[in-house]
C-alpha cells in the first residue's frame, strides 16, 4: 500500500491569508499541489483532507485504517488541546507524524506542548511546507522496514 494521508486541522484552510509573517503567503492549495507534485514523482498516492471540526479530523484517523499506511497529520491548535485526537491516534495502527509548519517552540508558551505528540510516530516543526515532504520520507522508510527510533547509521 502506497498511499498516505494528509491531514490538515483548523484554520489551515486560512494559510497565505492568516499571519503571512508565521506561515507564509501560500495558501493551503499551494500545500496541497506541492505535496501531490511529490507523490507523484515518489510514486505514491496522497489524498489531503482538511477540517476545522474535531469530528471530521477524528473520522479521518480512524477511518484511515486499512486504507493508507501512513498519515501526515497537522492538527492545528488541537494540538495543544485535544486529547480526543490524542485517543484517535493512539486508536490505529497507522502511523502518524504530528508536522507544523511554523516552530511552535519559538512562539507562545501555550504552543510548546503537545498532547497529540505522545503517541504519534514523530513530529517535525519549523520547517515550513517541507515538514510534509519530510513526514513522508520518513513514513515510506517505515514502510520499508526501517525503524525511526534506534536507526544506526549503517554509512
């Protein structure tokens, strides 16, 4: 199975509008275009969804079971706050990994803890778009076998 997930939680739908100083003047289109560029010179199959409603994001993780073997997940400003999305996670055997576009570490205090990052395979901030691209990667490597934590350096 080659396909994966996107995710992408409240207020995404606003990026290039919302603060361009902290996420930038593309929009969530341009995320969007750019990652299935990607997926089609990986040769994987994306489907993006994004979802202001905690339900809908919810359904998505778990209806992804089966479905994609892995899912990129942005969560948003649940991140900070919804253990219901931390229970959805933690509910599949899909991996996930937690991605921002914007360094939460170097923002408001309320923004550098993660309640959905316990139990997400891993997570990537600061990074801009490629934090995406870098999700994938990194869930094709799982995919493949290898392990994310523990890896050795085999070069």
């Amino acid at each position: 199975m080659n396909s994966y997930l996107i995710v992408n939680g409240p207020n995404l739908n606003m990026l290039g509008k919302r603060e361009p100083g902290v996420y930038g003047s593309a929009s969530l289109l341009d995320l969007e275009n750019e990652i299935l560029l990607f997926g089609e010179e990986t040769g994987i199959e994306i489907t993006c969804f994004q979802s202001n409603h905690e339900g809908d994001l919810i359904e998505a993780i778990q209806e992804a079971e089966g479905q994609y073997a892995g899912i990129v997940l942005n969560p948003g400003a649940f991140t900070h706050y919804s253990y219901a999305i931390r229970d959805a996670i933690a509910s599949v055997t899909v991996p996930v990994i937690e991605v921002h576009i914007s360094n939460v570490h170097r923002r408001e205090e309320f923004r550098h803890v993660s309640v959905t990052a316990p139990v997400a395979a891993g997570q990537i901030v600061g990074l801009g778009f490629a934090g995406y691209r870098l999700a994938l990667l990194a869930l094709m490597e799982k995919q493949g076998g290898e392990e994310f934590e523990g890896r050795k350096n085999t070069k």
